[in-house]
C-alpha cells in the first residue's frame, strides 16, 4: 500500500494548524464560488469582519471593523480560547430607486479565533462606536507575569 505525499507539505505546527486550516477553506470557497458564478458572501467568508488583535501584560484587546451593523445585531461569546463574533450585516432597502451598483456584502457572518491566552470572564468590556467594536479581554491572575526575587545567602 503505497503513501501519497504531497510535495512540500508537512502537519502543520499547532496551534497555528486551525488557522491555516480555515485559510485553506476561505481559499477553497473563493474557487468554488468563482465556478458556481455565486458571489463570496458575507456568510461564507472568515475574512469579515477584519480584526486587529494586541496584548498588553495584564490584557488581550480585539478591534473589529463592524460599519453599518448594529450593536443588537451582534452575539459575542469565549469559550475557552476561543472568541467567537457572529451577526447579521442588513441590506438597507431605499424605496423607488434603482440600483446601478451594490457591492456592499449583507448577510449572516460568523468568525472565531484562539486567542494567544486565557481571559478571564469577569471584566470583559465591549463598546462599538463609529464602526469599530472594541472589546478588552482582561488576562486571570495566573497567566499575568510575575517578578520572582531571588533568596540570596
């Protein structure tokens, strides 16, 4: 029984390996989406919304660009590691106009990443102004870095 091995691959590092798996995906859903004549949704795409995620010594901050969707059409949650923005992004329907153009993206979204530490639930703070959903995820006591001193003679 012969082994087929891709040239150039290998098991990728964890835990980067789920994060090159769902690009791996967003990859394969482009392609089919170009041969299916289908656009790449909202709905489909990890790419939306964009984050930008930084840690600080004592908590881990995300920011997501979130225009035109409303707080309330929001569900935050963390489970573990494991952060996780879904909402609804909703078409904004003028009355008596034709449209010519529309290549702003609606529809359900959904995005999950692990985070680089633990945090702690308690003190989690989430505000969205101007189009940018911020939110302050405070590190537990026990992953925070500590001075030891040493006992000398």
């Amino acid at each position: 029984m012969a082994i087929f091995r891709y040239p150039g691959w290998r098991w990728p590092d964890m835990p980067g390996a789920l994060e090159d798996f769902e690009k791996a995906r967003r990859q394969m859903d482009r392609l089919l989406s170009a041969f299916t004549g289908g656009s790449e949704a909202v709905t489909s795409s990890g790419v939306f919304p964009p984050l930008i995620v930084t840690e600080e010594e004592d908590k881990i901050c995300v920011e997501a660009e979130i225009s035109g969707i409303k707080a309330e059409d929001l569900d935050i949650s963390i489970v573990g590691r494991t952060l996780t923005i879904s909402g609804e992004r909703k078409p904004e329907e003028a009355q008596d106009v034709n449209y010519h153009r529309r290549e702003r993206k609606w529809g359900s979204f959904r995005k999950a990443l692990t985070l680089p530490e633990d945090v702690s639930g308690d003190g989690v703070r989430a505000e969205c102004r101007d189009g940018l959903l911020r939110l302050v995820l405070p590190k537990p006591e026990h992953v925070k870095p500590r001075k030891i001193t040493i006992q000398g003679q």
